[in-house]
C-alpha cells in the first residue's frame, strides 16, 4: 500500500532528507528515517527492558551443567579429542 503525504510541511521535509541523505526516492528516503527512528527509540528504552526477552530464554533453558567439560566438547569438535 502506497504511502501518501498530504501535508505540504511533511513532503518538504522529505525531499529535503533525500537530497541530503543521496536517497534514490523519496519513499527510500522515509523509509531509512522511520528505521533509524525506531531504533533510537528502542536504545532509548532501558537496558532493563532490552534484555527481558534473553532473560526469559535464558530462564526457560534452565541452569547450566556445572559438570560440562567446555574444552572436551570443544577439542571434539576439533576432532582433537
């Protein structure tokens, strides 16, 4: 679905973002603008808040193996074992 700009202030804002950022549309030029913004916001969001999804994952894995030997599986992997 096309993206229409009816405000002449908005339209202005970017041509002028195309022409600065050497964008080939204007569309391109939105479209680099909408995510640089998205992400600015998420950084913006608390750390706290950032890692709540890998703590999840991390509490539905469980603890880890006090007994695994990371340079056995390692030097296996490397058939070196």
């Amino acid at each position: 679905m096309p993206l229409y700009v009816r405000d002449d202030d908005v339209l202005a804002l970017a041509v002028e973002l195309q022409r600065l950022t050497n964008a080939p549309s204007k569309t391109e030029a939105v479209r680099q603008a909408l995510r640089h913004e998205i992400e600015r916001t998420r950084q913006a969001l608390p750390l706290r808040n950032r890692l709540a999804r890998s703590q999840a994952l991390a509490e539905a894995i469980g603890p880890g193996d006090p007994d695994f030997d990371m340079k056995s599986y390692t030097d296996a992997l490397w058939n070196r074992g």
